[in-house]
C-alpha cells in the first residue's frame, strides 16, 4: 500500500482489449483502497466516459487488435493535455518506447510486470501530479504552469506580461509558481493577454 492517508487519491482508467487483464487490474487497484477504478475495452467507450469525467491517470493498452494505440494517445493528450497517461503493452520495443516518450506520457510498463512495478509506477505519478493534495493546491499548480506555458509559447518575459496585464512582475510570477491563485480581475487580465477566454484556460488544466 501507499503512504498515503486519502481515503481516495487518484481516479484510473484502464483501456485494454483483454478482459482478463482488465478485471485483474481492476481487482488489485480495488484492493488498495486509494484509487477508483473504470475499464474499457474500447477507446470510444474511454473517451465518453472522460467527456463526464476527466481521470487522473490513464493505464493505455498501445496494442489492441485493430485500434491504433498512438492515435489514441494523440487524441488524449490533444483533448485533454494535462493528462497523465502510463503506456502499458505486451509488445514493447525501443522504438516504441521513444516515440510515445515524445508525446509526453508519465511512464511506460512492458507486460508482463510485477504489482510492484505498477504500484511503484502509480506512486511516481500520484507525486508527480500532486494528486491525493488538497484541491486548491493542485488548482494553484495547475493554473499557473498553464499561464507560464502560455507566456512561454509567446517568448514573453515575466515583464512582458506585466506591461499587457498591468500586474506587477511579483505577483505573476507568485501566480506561476503556484503560491497564489489569481483573482478573477487577473485571470481576466492575463485571459485578454492571451487572446483567450478564462474558461479557455481553466478547461486546458483538466482540474
């Protein structure tokens, strides 16, 4: 088990084709205590349920009969980028694993392994993530690694934001680093910088 007081950490869903596989996966992260659980044998199966609700944490089969396992992640990631998805498959390869690397997953975990490997894989990622935190600290993260990305995408410094936000250097970079959640007149501010919409940007961090 993790050491992890949460009565409820990280909300997984699985995609594989083997409902073999599925159920036994479904059964140990049960057994935990810490996590909910949903699995898919089909990724439009997946993507409804991610459309009510977005999981923490993805476990992606790459080989599923006829299903393309790359075009899956690629509209994963593309709907829903902050997510964080751990490859899983029977059939791994170093070409593989590079190329799935390059689209940003967390991990990868070549069947057959030990529960101890993905138990050890899901604590990386529950840390990684911040996931099982308080919800406004996970908020503050969030949102401000989105606008830093933003800027970044624009080669903006920190006083390139303040001159088109009118905040000072200080409080956008406390916004950034995830000390301080923004008002809504900044999140205004910052969203009219960015040509975007507020609800643009809170619907980017999947929170």
């Amino acid at each position: 088990m993790l050491d992890i007081t949460q009565e409820t950490v990280a909300d997984i869903a699985v995609l594989d084709d083997d409902v073999d596989f599925r159920n036994y996966i479904e059964d140990f992260l049960k057994d935990e205590s810490i996590y909910t659980v949903r699995t898919f044998a089909h990724p439009r199966e997946l993507f409804a349920s991610c459309e009510e609700h977005v999981p923490n944490i993805v476990l992606l089969d790459m080989k599923m009969g006829d299903v393309n396992g790359d075009k899956v992640l690629g509209q994963l990631l593309a709907r829903w980028p902050a997510l964080c998805v751990i490859i899983v498959t029977g059939y791994p390869s170093l070409e593989d694993m590079r190329a799935t690397f390059k689209l940003k997953v967390f991990d990868y975990l070549a069947k057959p392994f030990s529960l101890a490997q993905l138990r050890q894989v899901l604590k990386n990622a529950i840390e990684a993530f911040g996931l099982g935190r308080p919800s406004q600290d996970r908020l503050r993260e969030r949102l401000g690694h989105r606008i830093k990305m933003l800027r970044v995408e624009r080669d903006w410094s920190l006083k390139d934001l303040a001159a088109q936000t009118r905040l000072s250097v200080s409080q956008i970079s406390a916004i950034e680093r995830g000390t301080n959640l923004p008002s809504i007149e900044s999140l205004l501010s910052i969203s009219k910088a960015f040509d975007k919409k507020p609800s643009e940007i809170l619907a980017a961090i999947d929170f």
